[in-house]
C-alpha cells in the first residue's frame, strides 16, 4: 500500500511540476503608443506649447515647419543631441524638461515627433 500511495504522489508531485512551469503566453499584439498623450500627459509638453499659437514655448505648428523645412531631428534634440533651431532664447526653459524627454524610449519620441508634424499642415 505504501508503494502505491508513493506512486501516485510522485505522479501527483510531477503533474504539479508541470504546470508550474509552462511559460506564460506572450501577448501577440503591441499597444501603439500615443504621441497626443504623451505630449499631454508624461510630458507634460503641453505645459509650453499650444497647437498653433505661442505660449511659453513656440506652437507646435511652428516647430514642425521649421524642423521639416531645415530636415531636421526633433527626437535628436528632445534627447540634447542637437541645437535649438526654432527658438534658441528659450532653450534654457526647455533644459528643465528633458529629463522628461530623455527618460522616454526611442518609441515614444518617435510618436511625439510625428503627433507633432502632424500640425505642419
């Protein structure tokens, strides 16, 4: 009887051993991520900058002109890569946020940049 007993708690212990370690199922889709809510919200961009008129900062539908037309990196210069090239008098405002900007991934800075040039029309 022991034996038996023994048998069908090792196979009870194997069975339990095998479902703790099947792998949890990867999502199979990745959520696209908001250039809108991230200038809104974990940016906080739009502390600054309005659509199409000036606040603190130049309008959005300004920085894109002007980054479009001189074929220049927004995403560069959210990451302090590169120059001021819209407004250079307030670039020492815009220092204070890109520990924002540099925290965020190359994916979002990529969806901010396009919700951006999204207002060059």
């Amino acid at each position: 009887m022991k034996k038996i007993v023994s048998i069908i708690m090792f196979f009870i212990f194997l069975s339990c051993k095998n479902e703790n370690q099947k792998q949890p199922e990867k999502p199979t889709f990745t959520e696209k991520i908001s250039g809108k809510e991230l200038f809104e919200n974990k940016g906080n961009c739009i502390a600054c900058h309005q659509a199409k008129q000036k606040t603190i900062g130049p309008s959005l539908a300004k920085i894109a002109k002007i980054y479009k037309a001189k074929n220049q990196s927004i995403v560069l210069f959210l990451k302090e890569e590169s120059e001021p090239i819209v407004d250079p008098s307030q670039y020492e405002i815009m220092k204070a946020n890109f520990a924002i900007t540099k925290s965020m991934s190359d994916e979002e800075l990529n969806a901010l940049e396009n919700y951006i040039y999204s207002f060059s029309k």
